[in-house]
C-alpha cells in the first residue's frame, strides 16, 4: 500500500509480506527543473544573416583592394620601365656623341717655324735651316676641338746643337777631363768645347749623342740599370756599344724635344743633382730639352 503526500516530495511506502518489514525511501523531487542559460557553437553564430551579411562585404571589399592594388602596381611598373628605357636610350646616345665626332673641314693647317738658325760660311753666305709643325683643328657639332699632337721624329743629323733644360735654361757639359767618372751634368756652365753635342742617326731611327769636343769625343752611354756600368749617370766612360747608348728624339712642343734611351724607354733628364740621367722616367720641364745650334 502506498500513499502519497501533498507536499512537493513524495514519500512511497512500500512493504512486502514476502520481504518482511523493509522500508524502503524514494525521494522523487516534483519541483521544475532550473533553467540554463543556451550557448550557441561559434559555427552557429557565424551562420546568423546579420554576420553572414557583414562578412559577405568584408570579402568584396578585400577583393576590389586587392585588384585595385594590383592595378596601382602593374601602372607603376610599366611607367617605371618606360622612364627607365627613355634614360638608357638618352645616355646611350650621349655616349656616342662623346666617342663619334662629327669632322666638317679638316681645316686651318698652320705652318709653324721650329727652329731658324743662320749660320756662316766660307764664302760668307748665310745658310738658314727650317723645320715645319702642321697642327689642325677638328669641329664638331656644338663645339671646336684641338686634336692633341703625337710627338714628331725629327732630323738632327750633321748638325751641333747645345742642349738646354726647359726649367732653368742650365745646358749640358760632358766633364771630359774628369779623372774618376767622366759624366754629363749642368755643375758647370763654361763655355768651351765639352759644351757641344751631335746626333749620329741610326738605322732604326735613333740617335748615338756625341761629345764634339776635339780632344776627348765620346759617345755618351746611360749606364742607368746596367749591371757593371760605371756609373747610373749620362757618362763617356761606358764604351758598350748598344741599345743603351742610342736615343729616340721626338719634337713634344715648339722648339722643345724629350730624349728617351732606346734600351730602356726612359725619359733623361737633368735632375735636381744637376746631373743628367734617365734615374726618374719623369715628363716635365726637367726632361724637356731645348736644342740651340751652334
């Protein structure tokens, strides 16, 4: 037999014969179950029309930046490359203009006496010897320019010069009476014999520089460089007969000539010792000679 009260909870008596005297309690509660709050899944959420609708914008507008930047950049690109190619085509053809000159009359050759000396014979006739200079000038397009000369062979043979030094004006003397080492330098300035010099031309187109002096003559050797010279000067001592005892004379400006030694493609010149040499290999004033016929 059960019975069962009006309160909220429900006591259920229950007894078996067959058991026995057992009680046994159920309590069934009644009461409505609380309420919980839902929660809605992030995939739920994102499936609402308001957020579909915003994240349908959000994409198109991504999608037109993107293009719209792409865009931009391909402009960009191809403005770029064309400034780039018109820049290259402009330095290209200044390249040209500075390498290729535009000749309009090779003009205006100029002659030039170099040296004009008189000299007196024995009939009493006056002999007068002239060298000739040809320079031209080039125009081009936009401007006139002066072609630099290449340095010109020259013919010395049979004549005796005295040889000057474009810085000082000091002149060569070969020191002929000298007992230890007979060499060419500017020390003295005398005037006599061992102050005169002539150029025998070779067949290669050099010169051997001769002392003129009637009681010493000697070809002067540049012992500069030579194992055993007798000394690294311009000297008549050294006797080799070789490629260091002939010299290139080439004519650089008007009246002026650079003395170079065959054997080794230096310059001589009157060095600060005033002794002549070819130790420095330097082109200036010192190495620049102004030959004087005497």
């Amino acid at each position: 037999m059960a019975t069962v009260s009006n309160n909220c909870y429900a006591d259920l008596h229950i007894y078996s014969e067959s058991v026995g005297p057992e009680h046994i309690y159920n309590s069934l509660k009644r009461d409505k179950i609380p309420h919980t709050p839902v929660t809605l899944s992030w995939w739920a959420f994102h499936r609402r029309p308001f957020f579909q609708n915003s994240k349908f914008a959000f994409i198109v507008g991504l999608v037109v930046i993107l293009v719209l930047a792409a865009c931009s950049v391909s402009i960009g690109y191809f403005i770029g490359k064309n400034a780039c190619e018109k820049r290259d085509r402009n330095n290209f053809h200044q390249h040209d203009e500075s390498r290729f000159t535009e000749t309009t009359q090779i003009s205006t050759f100029t002659d030039i006496v170099s040296i004009q000396n008189t000299n007196k014979i024995t009939s009493q006739k006056k002999a007068t010897t002239t060298e000739t200079i040809r320079t031209f000038k080039t125009k081009t397009s936009d401007k006139t320019t002066t072609k630099p000369r290449p340095p010109i062979r020259v013919n010395l043979k049979g004549k005796v010069f005295k040889i000057y030094a474009k810085e000082n004006d000091q002149f060569w003397h070969f020191d002929g009476g000298h007992q230890v080492l007979k060499v060419v330098s500017s020390l003295w300035q005398p005037n006599d014999e061992f102050v005169k010099f002539t150029f025998e031309k070779q067949t290669d187109g050099s010169y051997k520089i001769k002392s003129r002096s009637v009681s010493f003559p000697r070809y002067m050797y540049d012992g500069y460089g030579v194992p055993g010279a007798r000394g690294v000067y311009l000297n008549g001592d050294d006797r080799t007969d070789d490629d260091h005892m002939r010299y290139y004379i080439t004519m650089e400006t008007q009246g002026f000539y650079r003395i170079k030694t065959k054997a080794t493609n230096r310059y001589v010149r009157l060095d600060k010792d005033k002794y002549v040499s070819s130790r420095y290999n330097l082109r200036d004033d010192r190495s620049l000679f102004k030959l004087v016929v005497v």
